[in-house]
C-alpha cells in the first residue's frame, strides 16, 4: 500500500507558538482525529516540526490511493474550520519502516 508524506501549514508561521486558545482547541480535534489512524497503523508517525523559518506539522500516512489520503486529510478538523492550514502530500516511492510490535521491517515500493 502506498505511503504518504504529508506536511501540514498552519496559518501563520508563527503559530506553534502563539496560537490562541481556540486554534489550542482546534489542534487538541486534531489530534483526536488522528489519534484511532496512529492507534491503527495508517499514520506510521506525525508530529510538530520546530523549523526556525515557521513550524508546521508532518505525517506519514499509509493510504490506499491519493484519494483515500485526501479523504482523510479533508476530515482533519483543522481543515473543516476553514482558518487557514492547509495539507501538501507527497507520494512516498519507497520506505522503510523500524519494526515496532515484532513484525519485519515494512518496505514498500510504489508505482
């Protein structure tokens, strides 16, 4: 199955850092959303990214095809509010992945 990276913009690159107490809210749906697709598998990891130049928030998602992840990505709470984040993914050729439960390492090749 396909991997994805998916880079999530917030609306200002000073956000991780001075957001307000509704986007604290709205980032707290977030990861609830999120929390069942980590819990699972799909997500493989996703988390904030202290870039000096304006954080943002990274993901790998396992997803059938570009449309399952944008069908995902489109019932992020974050993107529902309509404040401003928006998703950039990216087909991911190939991975690796450290084995977490026992299992092999996973890699996947994609057409």
């Amino acid at each position: 199955m396909p991997h994805f990276l998916c880079r999530l913009n917030p609306p200002r690159p000073t956000f991780i850092v001075d957001m307000t107490e509704e986007e604290r809210a709205l980032m707290g749906a977030h990861q609830v959303y999120w929390r069942p697709f980590v819990e699972v598998g799909t997500v493989i990891a996703m988390g904030a990214v202290a870039d000096p130049t304006g954080g943002w928030g990274v993901a790998i998602i396992e997803a059938a095809s570009l449309e399952a992840l944008r069908g995902l990505l489109d019932r992020d709470p974050v993107v529902l509010a309509n404040r401003g984040f928006a998703y950039e993914s990216y087909l991911m050729p190939a991975i690796a992945v450290r084995p977490g439960d026992g299992k092999a390492p996973v890699s996947s090749i994609s057409p």
